[in-house]
C-alpha cells in the first residue's frame, strides 16, 4: 500500500527515478483502417489497398519510433501527497528518452523506452500519471513501469489504451497503478482523479462519437436497418418498448435516418469506444475482417443464383475433398483477400475447398441416426433448451385470445408405440420423457416467414433410454391456421420410420427440428443470451468502476473484445440483407424473433445451476457433486459446465473475499451500487421492473453475479460457439432454413421421397448458395485467434499488485488443469455413450485450453468472435 515511509534521500532534488515504458506504434494493420479500406473509405479500390498488405507485414514500426521520445510526455501524479486543494501532486512534465529494443519479455511489435523522472523532496509515492501525445497519429500503451523505489519496490501501470494526439481530448489521459481500493479506502490525494476519470468516461450523452472517444453511453438497436433505402430495408427499433424490448448497445450518436427519426444511420465504421477495438497484430483482426469481406463480397456473389443445387451428398462431401470450382469472376474477386485466401483456401487452381467438419471425420453417415440426433441436445453446439417433459400434453404460453388454441396434437398412443414397453405413466413419472419445444418462438412468425420460404414450428419429445441414450419418439410438425391465427396450430405428427418414403419424411422432419434449432442457436442462444446480454454490463462496469476497483479488476479479462465483434454483427451479420438474414430461416425476422425471446430472459436463471433446474434437468442434492443430481447423468454439457462452473464461483468466493468481509461493506460501496443500479435501470432498462433481479445487497448476491457474469462471457459462449463449424459446417447435419414442405401424397414430389430421397432433403434444406455464405461464417466464427487468452490466464502478471489475489487466481489456474484431465477421461470412457456417440466425436468443448484455428475446444476469456 501506499503508507510505506519515505526514506530519507531518495527524494532529494535532482534524484531521478528511472521508468521503462512499453507502447506499439500505429500501423496499417490496426482493424479500423482495413475496414476502411475494405469498404472504400480511404480511397481506392480493395485488391487495390490489400495488395499493399504483403509488403506491409513483417516490417518494422516505421519511422515513428525515432520521433516517440520527442513527442510523448508524462507527468507523475502522487498518491501520498497532496497540494493545496488536497489532490496528489502532479509532477514536471518528462519526455521518454532511450530506446530499449532487447528488452526481455518484449512483446510482437511493441518497443521500451527508458524514462526518468525529476522528484521533489516532498512529492511522495506515484498512484497516477497523465500522459500527452504530440505526435498527430495514435498509439498503444501498454504499460509503464517505475523501477526500485526504496522501500516500495517497483510500481507497475496497466494500461492497454490508445493514446491521440493531446488536442483530441477535454482532459488529460490518466493512469493509476495496479493497486486495488474500494471507493471509501482510496488514497485521499486519488480521490479526485478516481471520480473524474470515472465522469470522462461516462461523458455527457450529447453529439456524435468519434473515433478517439472512451465514451461509454447506451442506446437501443436502432441500426440494423436502413429505413431510408426503402421499406424493405427497414426494420423495427429493439429496445425501449414492451412490443420489442431489448438489451442496450453502446451509443455511437450518429444521425437518425431521414424516413424514421428513431433508426440511426447505418455506417460501415460502428464507434466503439477505442479502447474496446480488438488488440495490435491481433489474429482476430483478420478474422473479423473476413466476416466483413463475406458481407461485403462473397454474400452477394453467391447468392446470385450463380451456384446450381446440390444433385447428392456424395456432392455435399466434395466441398471438403476435392472443392468447388469458382467462376473467374467470383476467383478474382476472392483472391486480393489474404483472409479469405487462409480462411477458404482457394487452391490456386480457382477451386473453394472447406475444411472437414469433425462431425463426418469417422463415419459420412451417422449423423442421420436418431441416437445422433438426440444426443446433440445434450452434447451438441446448442445443448441449453432441451427439457424434461413435465406437463401432457404440451401446452402453450402463446394469448388464446390472438393464437387461439396451441396445444400439442401429440397423444399417448404416439409416444407408446416406441417406448420399448414402458408406459406413457411410468416413463413420465420416472422423469424419462424431455422435449425440445420451439412451437411458440416460432408460430408468431411463421406466416410471414413462410412467404418466401417454407418451414414449420416444431415439438420433439424424446425418451431416456436404459442406456443413457436419448431416442425422439415423435416430432410435431405445425403451420399457422389457413383460416387465421386466431383459429389455432394446423398440426401433424410424425413417427419414427426406416423404410419407403416414410423414412424420408422422418429424416425431413428432424431436419425442420434442426432448421428451428439453428436459428434459435444462432439468434438466441448465441447472440441474444452472451453477445447482447452482455454488452449492458460492459458499459456499466466502465461507467461506474475504477479500474482501481476490485469488481474491475474481476471481470474487465471477460470484456475484451465483446462491443467491438457486436458493433461488427450490427454492420454485418445481424443488419437487414446482412449474412444471418440471407442464410436463416427468418430471414428479416431474425433479430425481431429474438427480442420476443429476451422478453422471458431472466439473470439469475444464466447462471448453469439454476439454469439446469428451471429446465428440470437437475434438482438440488447435497448427497451429488456441485450440490445437484442431474436427471440425465450423462450430460457431457452440464457435467463438465457444472465443474467449469464451481471452479469459477469459487475462484470469485475466494477474490471477492480479499475485499469485502461484510454485507455493510457491499451496501456502502458507492461506485458498486452505481455500477447494479445502471446495469438494471439502463443497461436492461427493458426488464428493470423484474422481481428476479439480484438487489445487491450482499457478499453472497455479489459473488453470484459476478460468477454469472463471467460464465455468460466465458464458458457459455464457447459451449454454444465453438463447435459451430465442426457440426454446422456438414450442412446436411445443420441446415439452416428449409424451402418447401413435406409434399402431399399424390404429387410428384412425394414419389420422390421414396425413388430419390437425398434428392427430396437436398431440394428442403438450404440451398448451396447460401451454404456457401454459412460455411464461410461459421468456419470464421469457430477459430481460436493466435493471442486468444484462456479462463484462468491473464495477459499481464502485473494486473494487480496484491500477492493474495494472484494467489487465488494461480489456484484457479490449478482447478481448471484438472479439470480438463476430468473431462479427458469423461471422453476415454465408453460407458458414456454420449460424451462421443455414433459420429464418434468427443465432447471437448468446454476444456478450458486451445491451440490456435478450428479446435472444437478451449475457453476463451470473453466473447472475442
């Protein structure tokens, strides 16, 4: 702490005291300018601009860093003594001076220079510094470290931050040192600087973004379309509404469309606050330019019709093996992307060949059987709706009064016939029965959607079979009523079946299931419940938490990167024409279907625990590991979350307690409470008024939440993101919308179903165009970046000076090791049909490590892709 006595002589005048300071210069490669480029905002065409890029790689930081020690400027600022006003002295203004290009532990493209600092006898022990940029382009500070301080040892500054030019801002840019204080145990010469930083990043809610900004405002989902290129580009305002509420985003302050004063003008560059753009050099970069370039230039070559139908599987699977040749048109348009040519692998010879996806490494064909199907609700890339089946028949929640009667059609005497001689009753009481149900996130919807595409709502109701497997029994397949909503479902059920044309509507009825389970994936589960969900807290935590706060310091490692990859699914995947609408069955329904969706999202039930128990699929046992017995025990998704789960909870317990040791000390901690107050009442304004929301108001409520918090931006996002391509790039096994229905006896289409029946799936599930676009995504979204950094790993061993903490986080470390060793042997054991089933796929997406690429494992920190 900061009451160490200064020692007499070490602040004589003319004693200096020696600093390193670590930044990385600007350069091309930074995301921003890419994307410019990409979109045409520098100037210049983009094959053009990204011919440029070869040369520019690998080369060193240009002449800049001869000018950085003439043009960057510190000031110390003490945290022991003060000045008149009572704030810490600001010490004389020191310009850096020695270049260190070989010093150890020197991170890719950074470069230290040596500093030092004139002290006064009476200026104490530095807590801050300001720093100033003369130089009229940015650059990256990284840390600044002030060596041997007698008495104190060394003091170390995170700041990962851009820096502008001094002129861009109303006040100067600070820094604290790496300690930790509750508001009402700040140095007192701090305090002062601690809540002005805190105002300047709050800012003022006026006027428009710039680039330079580390402003941190809400706003509702008013940019996903563009009312002013005509209706149909239009789409409705998420958030602000009881029709269409919606989590916040971050403010950009652009101007409103000219047609609809409430929609923002889109733009190609989104504002987020600069410090949220992904990291220097970062692998990332390039892969989220890839989704743009996609949008940008892929997406409408493919879907120009230029691609014929897939004709059979057999072509389906040459994707991989041999690839698809590209017209030279598309080729050359493909070509000048250096992350397309990584990402797709164009061969030289204008050929497009996908890497294969793991779900068809062992067999081509096990994805088509029923055990496959039910086990990947339980060990698949969405393994988070399945529930047990606890009222007969399947009710709706859906007003009477708009949709008339949805109940399910299904009876006893469908489930019976497959029930390996249990009955109905005994397979219901004995919590054997589950379902995945998406009628009513759908049927609101679907007479709208099925006018330029053909799908149904559907109900699958499975049994839990002696062998611990999962068997469907029967899929209900449901359409609007001809006559109008308020006349109800017009329903059918469908069996299990092995043989003729019957076995074909089967295996086109699991594809419906499918088709609603990957958009209720990719809309709800993966977008809604961890991108957006999270975004409030980001900008709440930034609002109202120093970073000299202890809650900072817990969860800022679970933010990185989120706003930023958010800001680009705005532009790119979730805006009107953008690649989810071209390539899902809701087409421009999409985002909307998931705001009905957040309607009925709770806080509390994000945690895995409760979570488990709100779907019936865990009761409270203190007798059974993590204080639950699970209804099915081989539940590779919720046995290893769950331990993935204890160890994070208890890794905040343990941090947590560091700090507060009573609930007074929770209740009076002022920038706390302004953190929960904002993140409910703004942040998840829509919901504010819930019952469930935790009040904060003790260590318990505050470690729970926090845990919630960071499981929602680690664990969760990569249970439900990182196998996406190796199961959802075999388009057969993820389709991702569907085209007609199951033709009626008598027509030639249904004749099909038994004469050609890979025909028959081929021509309902999505087309190759859009396949193409899916792939391409997926394969994007489903990479580790080079410098992704894992639960358990921090980037900096100085991001806190308190040895307990580092103590505890090292533990944490240690229980996720074992744990993966865990969930390694879990896989080697044959008895757990479903840690692998017949594709013969281990459940590896929750080991907490990766490599770099498409691993189909590994726990990144926060929502980075």
């Amino acid at each position: 702490m900061f009451s160490v006595p200064v020692v007499g002589g070490l602040f004589n005048k003319g004693h200096k005291v020696k600093g390193t300071v670590v930044l990385m210069g600007k350069n091309v490669l930074d995301l921003n300018e890419i994307t410019a480029v990409a979109s045409g905002g520098v100037g210049g065409a983009v094959g053009g601009a990204l011919g440029t890029l070869t040369g520019i790689l690998g080369s060193a930081v240009d002449g800049a860093t001869s000018i950085f020690s003439q043009s960057i400027a510190l000031q110390l600022i003490s945290a022991t003594k003060t000045d008149g006003q009572g704030n810490g002295k600001v010490g004389k203004q020191t310009y850096l001076q020695k270049h260190l290009p070989t010093l150890p532990n020197l991170g890719a493209a950074q470069d230290a220079f040596d500093i030092y600092f004139e002290w006064d006898d009476d200026f104490g022990i530095p807590g801050a510094f300001y720093i100033k940029n003369f130089m009229q382009v940015e650059f990256f500070l990284v840390s600044v470290t002030l060596e041997d301080i007698p008495n104190h040892g060394s003091i170390h500054f995170d700041c990962k931050s851009w820096i502008y030019n001094a002129k861009k801002y109303k006040n100067d840019r600070i820094f604290f040192v790496n300690q930790t204080f509750l508001p009402s145990e700040t140095p007192a010469a701090l305090v002062k600087y601690r809540e002005e930083e805190l105002q300047n990043l709050r800012g003022d809610g006026k006027g428009e973004r710039k680039e330079w900004d580390r402003i941190y405002d809400y706003d509702v989902y008013n940019d996903l379309g563009n009312p002013d290129a005509g209706a149909k580009s239009a789409r409705p305002v998420l958030g602000g509404s009881s029709s269409h509420p919606y989590p916040r985003r971050g403010r950009t302050g652009r101007k409103a469309t000219r047609k609809d004063p409430k929609s923002e003008t889109p733009s190609s560059s989104v504002y987020v606050p600069r410090d949220e753009n992904f990291g220097h050099l970062k692998s990332s970069d390039f892969l989220t330019y890839g989704i743009k370039s996609i949008s940008q230039t892929l997406l409408p070559t493919f879907t120009s019709k230029i691609f014929t139908e897939f004709n059979s599987f057999d072509e389906v699977r040459s994707l991989y093996d041999g690839g698809i040749r590209l017209p030279t048109d598309v080729f050359s348009k493909i070509s000048p992307l250096p992350v397309l040519k990584e990402i797709l692998r164009t061969d030289g010879e204008q050929v497009l060949k996908f890497p294969p996806p793991k779900v068809i490494t062992v067999s081509k064909s096990a994805w088509m059987t029923d055990e496959e199907f039910g086990r990947e609700m339980l060990a698949g890339v969405n393994p988070c709706v399945i529930r047990r089946l606890q009222e007969f028949p399947p009710q709706s929640a859906l007003d009477a009064a708009i949709y008339g009667d949805q109940a399910s059609t299904i009876t006893k005497e469908h489930l019976e016939v497959n029930l390996e001689g249990v009955t109905f009753e005994q397979a219901l009481s004995g919590q054997r029965l589950f379902i995945l149900d998406y009628h009513d996130a759908f049927i609101p919807y679907l007479r709208k959607i099925n006018e330029f595409a053909k799908s149904y709502a559907t109900r699958t109701i499975l049994f839990l079979k002696d062998d611990g497997t999962l068997k469907p029994l029967v899929i209900e397949l449901s359409l609007p009523h001809p006559d109008g909503d308020q006349f109800g479902a017009d329903s059918k059920v469908v069996l299990p079946a092995t043989e003729g044309a019957e076995s074909t509507i089967w295996l086109l009825a699991k594809a419906y299931v499918i088709v609603n389970d990957s958009c209720y994936h990719q809309l709800m589960s993966h977008w809604l419940n961890t991108h957006a969900a999270m975004e409030p807290f980001i900008i709440a935590t930034n609002r109202h938490l120093s970073v000299l706060h202890p809650i900072y310091k817990l969860l800022y490692p679970h933010y990185r990167d989120t706003m930023n990859i958010n800001a680009l699914a705005r532009s790119s995947l979730i805006n009107a024409g953008g690649i989810i609408e071209q390539t899902f069955l809701p087409g421009p329904y999409s985002v909307e279907i998931s705001s009905a969706v957040y309607k009925n999202w709770v806080f509390p039930d994000q945690a895995l625990p409760a979570d488990l128990i709100k779907r019936g699929l865990a009761s409270e046992d203190s007798s059974s590991p993590h204080g639950l017995r699970l209804v099915i025990e081989d539940y590779p998704y919720a046995v290893d979350g769950l331990e993935i789960w204890d160890a994070i909870k208890t890794w905040v317990r343990d941090y947590v307690s560091l700090y507060y040791t009573t609930n007074e000390a929770v209740q009076k901690d002022s920038e706390l409470q302004a953190w929960w107050k904002d993140v409910v009442e703004n942040g998840h304004a829509d919901l504010k008024d819930k019952p469930w929301w935790p009040k904060l108001q003790t260590i318990d409520e505050l470690i729970q939440s926090s845990s919630t918090i960071i499981w929602i931006g680690s664990a969760l996002h990569a249970a439900v993101n990182f196998g996406q391509y190796p199961y959802g790039g075999y388009i057969l096994n993820r389709p991702t919308l569907s085209r007609r229905l199951i033709p009626e006896k008598g027509t030639p289409e249904y004749d099909e179903l038994g004469t050609n029946p890979q025909k028959s799936y081929l021509r309902t599930i999505t087309a190759k165009s859009e396949a193409l676009v899916d792939l391409s995504v997926i394969e994007i979204l489903s990479r580790h970046a080079s410098d992704e950094i894992y639960l358990g790993q921090r980037d900096n061993p100085n991001w806190t000076s308190d040895t307990r903490a580092l103590q505890a986080f090292k533990k944490f470390g240690t229980t996720l090791a074992e744990i993966e060793q865990n969930i390694t042997r879990r896989n080697n054991d044959s008895s757990q049909r479903n840690r692998t089933g017949p594709v013969e796929l281990p459940y590896t997406l929750l080991l907490p490590t990766s490599k770099e690429g498409l691993t189909f494992r590994g726990i990144p920190n926060s929502i980075s892709i």
